[in-house]
C-alpha cells in the first residue's frame, strides 16, 4: 500500500493553523505592527500609550489609551476579546494573567518562559478581573 505522506502532512498544517492578526498602529511618519499573541500590555502615559510585547520590547506610540482600545476592537476580531480595560491606564492580554493579588493591589503579566511584568491596579479593578478570569474557567 502506498501512502502520500506530503499530502496528509499539508492536511494537517492546514487543519491546525490559525490566521495570526496583527494590531497596526499608523500615525503620520510612523508604524507599529504587532502580532496580537505577542502583546502583553498597554499602559497610559499622558497623551501616549506604551505597547509591551512578549520579549520585554516597549514602544511608545502617539495614541491614547481609548484610541487604541477602539484600534483592538476593530482589527483583532474574536482575538480582540482576549483584551481587558482595566481603569484609566491599563489594558491587559489576559492569556498573560499569571497572578492576582487583590490585598496587596499586584497584577503579575507572564508566559511562564522569558517574559515577567509586576504591574499595580487598583483593588476594584483587580476583583473585577478576578471575577472575569473566575469566570471562564470551565468547571468540570
């Protein structure tokens, strides 16, 4: 019996990858491209926004933190859901949540490997985060 192994390969490569979306951010002179599984946060700063990625790399770009939020709703899709406001200055991948301390207002960002950020937020926001994460664990 003779088996095409190429094709039953190409099959599977098919079946099992997913379409990577990118956040754009254009303003004037300059772009930032950034695959959305590999953006960790985005923080305020005045009238910027920085952009951390999963290698630790920060850009600060000439957005507000609302103008990129709109910018995550309109490009990232189903992806874009992986996203959360948190107050004023903040918004978060949750597939990044490593750990939440309300009492001590500590919010720790993570892929368990090479990246590791120790961020603050407030107590309000951090149960409201809690509740949500609490909230789409399957329970058995």
């Amino acid at each position: 019996m003779y088996i095409q192994t190429p094709q039953i390969i190409a099959i599977f490569a098919i079946q099992n990858s997913q379409v990577e979306r990118f956040l754009v951010i254009s303003k004037g002179t300059e772009m930032l491209r950034v695959p959305a599984s590999r953006l960790v946060y985005i923080s305020a700063d005045g009238n910027y926004s920085n952009v951390v990625t999963r290698d630790n790399k920060k850009q600060i770009v000439s957005f507000q933190l609302g103008q990129v939020e709109d910018l995550i709703g309109d490009q990232l899709g189903e992806e874009g859901g992986n996203f959360v406001r948190l107050g004023r200055g903040l918004i978060i991948n949750t597939d990044f949540v490593y750990f939440i301390d309300i009492t001590r207002q500590i919010l720790i960002l993570s892929d368990c490997a090479n990246c590791y950020h120790e961020l603050t937020a407030s107590r309000e926001v951090l149960i409201k985060l809690k509740t949500y994460i609490d909230s789409t664990i399957k329970h058995g």
